[in-house]
C-alpha cells in the first residue's frame, strides 16, 4: 500500500469481521485471509462482531508466530 495510515469511512453498524474482510479484497497481496487477522479497535483486541463507530482507530495484526532457538 506504501502508507502506514490508511483512512477508511464505513458505514455504521459495520463489524469488525466485515472491515477486514472489504480490506483483504481491496488489498488481497497485502493482507492475509480476513480469518487470520487480529484486529484491535481503540488499542484492544477486538472480536469479529465487535461493530464500529465513528472515529474508532483501527490496528491490523498480521499473523505471527514464534521461533525456536
């Protein structure tokens, strides 16, 4: 995307599992499938059906995962 904010207007009463799944298929080589993202909305987890306001902050968290030494 070359931005490290992006600004996004949703309708009212939009999910957080419908926010992700409009940006995985606007940015599909970005974003890994909507079900394997963690979303954090006002900088805490959120569930899928966590619905959204205006002026929420929004935080998208790729899938990671831990290494052995």
């Amino acid at each position: 995307m070359g931005k490290d904010t992006l600004r996004l207007y949703v309708e009212e009463g939009h999910s957080v599992a419908q926010l992700a799944e409009r940006l995985v298929a606007a940015y599909p080589r970005v974003f890994p499938p909507a079900s394997d993202l963690v979303v954090a909305v006002n900088q805490e987890y959120a569930l899928p059906d966590q619905v959204l306001h205006d002026g929420d902050e929004i935080a998208l968290i790729p899938p990671v995962s831990g290494g052995a030494r």
